[in-house]
C-alpha cells in the first residue's frame, strides 16, 4: 500500500482564499482526515464543509473524524514538560491517524488534511504526518501553501511587517513577555488569547499594536493605534466577537516607535 499525503492550507477557509493549487489538490484527495476540537471546533466544521463542497468537483471523497487524544493544561506547565507533552500528543495523534490510513485505504490512495492559514504557522499535522510515517505507513507527501493570518494580518493593515532591511520575529503569547526587545524589530504574535502585550506597556510604553481578528470572515475587526491608547477597544471587541460567534482567533503586529507607520 503507499499513499500520497497531501497537506493543503486553506486561508481562512473561504473558497475565494484557495490558491489554485489547492483547489487541484483537493480534488485528488480519497480521504480527509480531521480532528477538530474545542469551542471553535463546529463552526469550522461548517466552514470546511462548506469549502469542500464549493470546490470539489466529484462526488468520490470522504471525510473521517479522527478523535483527539486528551492533552494536559499548557498554561500550568514549564517550557520541558510542555514539549514533552505536545510531543506524546503529536505521537498519540499519529498513532490514531495510521489505523484509520490503514483500515480507510488498504489498497493506498490519496489522504488530505486541511490546515487553516499555512501549515508553516504553528500547525502541527506536518510533524504528524512524518510520525504516522515512522509508524510503518509508506508515505509521501505533498505541502500545498495557504495564505497565513500574518499575510492576511499585513494586508489588511497595509503593512510591510518589516521596517527596511530588518528582521520580523514571530512568536506566542506564551514566550512574548520573556523574549520581547525592541532589537527583534517587528513582533507578530500569534495564540495569545490573553493580549499579553498588555504586560509589555510599563517598560515599552510607546509601543504600536496592528491587530486583527477572524482574519479573512465575514466579522473580521481591525483595531490599530499606540497600544496603551487601543488596547481596551481590541478587549472590548474580542468580547464582542466571542459573544456573537462562539470563538475568538486573532493576531497582531507589534511595532516599536523608530518605525514607519503604514500608508494611509
Ligand atoms: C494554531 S495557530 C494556526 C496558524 C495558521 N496555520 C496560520 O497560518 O494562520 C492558531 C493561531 O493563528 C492565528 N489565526 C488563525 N486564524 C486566524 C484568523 N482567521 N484571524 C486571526 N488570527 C488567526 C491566531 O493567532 C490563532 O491563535
């Protein structure tokens, strides 16, 4: 049996968001595997659903659930227990995923998996792909790039993230506070649902924030400004977005005061 897996990102998850690429890639997949969960989990469902169906063109693909393996509490562990943890996730993961390869395609085919944004930010099905290969499972595998919320980020605030010739650092809410230095040059942070830039305004009060939320859907917000200035108007409406749709993801950009502002 081989099998070919293809891990296709797919932006925000609306059709217009899809490269060509992706759309072909699409069409040759036999199974989707997925493996949503949390609060988000049955709106993107639906959303997905959605997509397959608008750019699909045969009728022949299935979609198979995968349950997830539990995981522990990230916030409460240190940086070592965490990795080890995130590691026997992706194992016990990867473990799920080569029985239901083995027993869905016994004759081999074509397996997908959607990533939101590009499976080069923060998304782990890539190292779970390579574990299900370390399992006996003859693979090869295909990445077809999504637009990221960072593009997406960038482009709706008009940005280079980048001031001329400089670095872009892309990290966590987890590691913002201990990493962060005007010296990294532009910040984007992702996973923080807490706005732990909040933390950072007493020993960099000039600060910058470009933030962005459901990048790319139909309730998207856009907040931009001096972070100590913006900072209750991006609270208030991460309330609001949670209130209306159940979940809240977004991202944003943080700027140092050297910097150039974006175009008007
Ligand atoms: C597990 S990471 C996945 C990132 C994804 N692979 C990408 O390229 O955007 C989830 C984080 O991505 C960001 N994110 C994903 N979708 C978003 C959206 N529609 N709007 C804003 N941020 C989003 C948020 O920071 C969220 O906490």
């Amino acid at each position: 049996m081989s099998v070919e897996v293809v891990v296709v990102g797919i932006g925000s998850g609306l059709a217009a968001h899809l490269t060509g690429e992706a759309v072909a890639a699409l069409n040759r997949v036999d199974v989707f595997l997925v493996a949503d969960k949390g609060s988000a989990a049955a709106d993107l469902r639906t959303l997905r659903t959605e997509l397959c169906v608008a750019v699909i063109t045969h009728p022949g693909y299935r979609v198979v659930e995968v349950a997830d393996p539990e995981r522990g509490p990230d916030a409460e562990r240190d940086r070592a227990a965490y990795e080890a943890g995130v590691r026997d996730w992706h194992h016990a993961r990867a473990e799920r995923y080569a029985d239901v390869i083995r027993r869905e395609l016994p004759e081999g085919g074509t397996v997908g998996f959607l990533v939101w944004g590009d499976p080069a930010f923060y998304d782990s099905t890539l190292r779970i792909v390579e574990s299900v290969a370390e399992q006996g499972v003859e693979l090869t595998t295909t990445v077809v790039p999504g637009i990221s919320s960072v593009q997406l980020l960038a482009a709706r605030h008009r940005l280079v993230l980048n001031g001329v010739g400089g670095s872009i650092h892309v990290t966590t809410g987890r590691r913002l506070v201990a990493d962060y230095h005007p010296g990294l040059g532009d910040v984007v942070v992702m996973l923080d649902g807490a706005l732990t830039c909040a933390r950072l305004l007493e020993a960099h009060p000039d600060l910058h924030i470009f933030w962005g939320a459901q990048l790319g859907l139909p309730d998207e917000a856009l907040v931009a400004g001096p972070l100590a200035e913006v900072l209750d108007e991006i609270r208030a409406t991460r309330l609001r977005l949670r209130a209306h749709r159940g979940w809240v993801m977004d991202t944003y950009l943080l700027r140092g005061p050297s910097l150039s502002l974006p175009l008007p």
